[in-house]
C-alpha cells in the first residue's frame, strides 16, 4: 500500500512539474523583427 501512494504521489509531481515548465516556455515573448521603412513608404509617395 505504501509502495502505491509513494508511486502515485511521485507521479502527480512529475505532472505538475511537466506543467508548470511547458507553461514557463509558452509564456516567454517571441522574438522581435524590426522593419526600417522610409518616410515615403509610410507616407505612400514611394515610386517603386
């Protein structure tokens, strides 16, 4: 009996920990790009 609630509670913290790690890693921002664009692309006189 002990030797299953040992199991049994290593399991959940096993879980949770796969959880709360998975969690970690989706929550961090994704990269940057950065675009340099011109006065006249963003005023739209740019002939291309």
């Amino acid at each position: 009996m002990k030797g299953k609630m040992a199991l049994a509670v290593v399991g959940v913290t096993v879980i949770l920990a796969a959880v709360v790690g998975g969690a970690r890693e989706s929550s961090s921002p994704g990269k940057w790009e950065y675009q340099i664009v011109s006065f006249a692309e963003l005023s739209g006189t740019k002939v291309s």
